[in-house]
C-alpha cells in the first residue's frame, strides 16, 4: 500500500471535526508551489482584462462600478 493510500484511509476514519485540523496543518505546511490553482503569467505578460470585460458585458457601456456589481447580483438571483 502506498503513502498516499494510508494517508487517505487514516482520514476517512477520522471524526469530521478533526477534518477542519488536518485542512489547516495542510495548509500552513504546503510548499509554496501547490496553493496556487492558476498559472503565474509570464513576466511582463498581463491577462486580457477588455477581452474579459467585453466576453462578460459585452457593447455596454455602465457608469460605474456600483453598476457592474448591481448587474451581476441581479443575474445570479
């Protein structure tokens, strides 16, 4: 049975609230490295933020931002 394996059998037979304990061990040992989900850009490279902004609004035009955030709550309810 491999490493993994045991760690991943020793947590299924620990009480739920000791779930939250080993979440934040994890969390505070993890290399630098792996708590990150998306890539790193390269240097000097930003992302496309009009290319975003006209995927998400398209041609409209709003005058502020307490619009754009007025518009995106009212589409999730």
């Amino acid at each position: 049975m491999s490493t993994l394996a045991e760690i991943e059998k020793a947590i299924k037979q620990l009480p739920p609230a000791q779930w939250m304990e080993i979440r934040r061990w994890m969390d505070a040992h993890a290399p630098e490295e792996a708590t990150t989900d998306a890539p790193v850009p390269a240097a000097g490279k930003l992302p496309d933020f009009l290319a975003r902004q006209k995927a998400r609004f398209g041609g409209r035009v709003l005058a502020d931002s307490q619009a754009v955030l007025d518009d995106i709550r009212a589409e999730r309810f």
